[in-house]
C-alpha cells in the first residue's frame, strides 16, 4: 500500500463525480501465460534456442536463420522469434536483443494479456467454466429442468461453488453469459443495496435513488441531486473493493468534489481506504470477466 494520492479521478468534479473504471486484479482468473518464454520442448524446424541476460532477467527466444538482410524480431504467441542473416554473429543477435528489450518485454506482456483473454473467453461460458464472484471462482452448470440456483451461500461465496442456470446442455456460450449475467446483475442490486444503507447509516446521508450501471469508464458515481449510480461488474470483485467504490460515491453526498474535506469524509467512512484505492489504479481492464 502507498500513501502517495493517485490520479483516479477527474481535474473538474462537476456534478457527476465517480471512480474512473479500471479494473482490479481478480486472484480468481486464470493466471496469464508466463511473460517470459520457456525453451519449448520440440524446437520448430530450422530453429535453436537462445537466451540473452537482461538487466533483471533472462529472455529466451527461438533464432531462426535467413535470407533477411538485417536482423528481424517477431512476436509470436510461442514467444519472440529472431530472424537473423546468415552473416550476422551471435554476439550481433544478442545485442540487438538487447537494444530491444523495452519494446521485446512489452510486447510479450501484451502477448500473455491476450492470451489469457483468449483462453477465458474460451472456458468460461459452459458447463464447468468459471465466473469471478465477490472474489472467489465459482463453477457454472447447466440445468434446463429447473430454476436458477445457487449451491452455497450468495452473502458469503466459497471457491467452488456451483451457480446452476437454466439452460438446456447445449446451450450456446452467448445464452450462458447472458444467464449468467442476469443473476450477477440481481446479486449485484442485492449486495450494493446492504452496502449502500450501511454507509449511508455511517455517513448520516440519504439518497434520492440510485440504480446499476454499465458504465464503461467509471465504476461509480454521484451526482448532485443525490442519486448514486454503481457498475453492477463490481460484483465480481473482493467486497473490500466494492465498499471502497460505494463508500467514494457516499462520501460525495457530503463533499461534491475531490478536496481535503473529501478525503477525509472518505477515511472516516473505510479507514485504509487507500489499499483499495491502489489496487484499483494498478490494473488494466482487460482484466474484467468478458461479460
């Protein structure tokens, strides 16, 4: 945790404050592929292996080599492939590597960022796939005899537990996101709505309303008559997040901008709050469910 202020929010406040909508890091999700390549077990025809030594690191990458007439990097979902002329000395290889390394090791991230998306997108939405849930994983099944149900505690989620919905096996990836999806949304207006009332109570505020969102640049917001707005994808996440998002939004009721007094309605509401905070402005949001 840092104790130094992020630049979360918006220079203007205006009448619509809010948390701008970046994504928190959900331990739940397939850990992405390894950034840095491993030496695969079977080389690719006309290919060594080679590794460089980085100033904190080692990259490996597959050396092919060419007719080329200079030395080419190629990203490629196995990893970073040098094409190389024939005349060109290793030495000449590694170098250029080297030179390269802040762009080879962006791109490899954004490789692995891809890949994991891929990979969710691809097992998430059938029978047995998995949806993050208040921070946990749980299961998904399908079950077109019966209404939805979910087997465990919904206040209170273990990793594991089973959501069923009420589609028949064969049910495509969309029907199963979109049923999935519904029964998230009508958690999400259940959980925020106890989140809400709390904070409110603590705060001694009232709202003129509030609703979900599907927001895509903010998580939350609050506008000056009083009515509150909250991305129902929040639902995804550890409840320490959600408090810190619907306590931001409270604190504006108070404080419509993002002054001193702010900060402090805020901390008197979720002391820490800063942990939060930072969790939320470190992480891309390609990251969320692809709901």
């Amino acid at each position: 945790m840092t104790g130094r202020q992020l630049d979360l929010f918006p220079a203007d406040a205006g009448v619509q404050p809010g948390v701008p909508l970046r994504a928190p890091e959900i331990p739940l999700i397939p850990a992405p592929p390894a950034i840095l390549p491993l030496r695969p077990d079977a080389l690719p025809a006309g290919t060594r292996w080679r590794e460089v030594a980085l100033d904190a690191q080692t990259l490996g990458f597959l050396l092919r080599r060419s007719r080329r007439k200079s030395i080419g990097l190629v990203i490629r979902d196995d990893g970073l492939l040098v094409q190389a002329p024939a005349w060109s000395t290793l030495p000449q290889i590694d170098q250029v590597v080297r030179d390269k390394a802040g762009w080879i090791l962006r791109k490899l991230e954004e490789r692995a960022e891809r890949l994991q998306l891929l990979a969710l997108q691809a097992t998430q939405w059938r029978a047995g796939g998995a949806i993050p849930y208040l921070g946990v994983r749980i299961e998904l099944a399908l079950d077109g005899t019966r209404a939805v149900r979910y087997a465990g505690d919904a206040d209170a989620p273990r990793p594991g537990d089973i959501l069923s919905l009420p589609l028949p096996e064969d049910a495509d990836a969309d029907r199963i996101r979109d049923s999935a999806g519904a029964w998230l949304q009508q958690r999400a207006r259940i959980d925020f709505g106890r989140r809400l009332d709390r904070f409110l109570a603590a705060a001694g505020q009232s709202l003129e309303g509030w609703g979900l969102s599907s927001a895509t640049g903010r998580w939350g917001s609050c506008t000056s008559d009083r009515r509150i707005r909250l991305n129902w994808r929040l639902i995804h996440f550890q409840p320490p997040l959600i408090d810190y998002v619907v306590a931001h939004e409270v604190a504006h009721l108070r404080v419509m901008n993002h002054g001193p007094a702010f900060w402090r309605e805020l901390e008197r509401l979720q002391p820490g709050f800063k942990a939060a905070r930072d969790t939320l402005a470190q992480h891309s949001p390609d990251s969320l469910p692809l709901i």
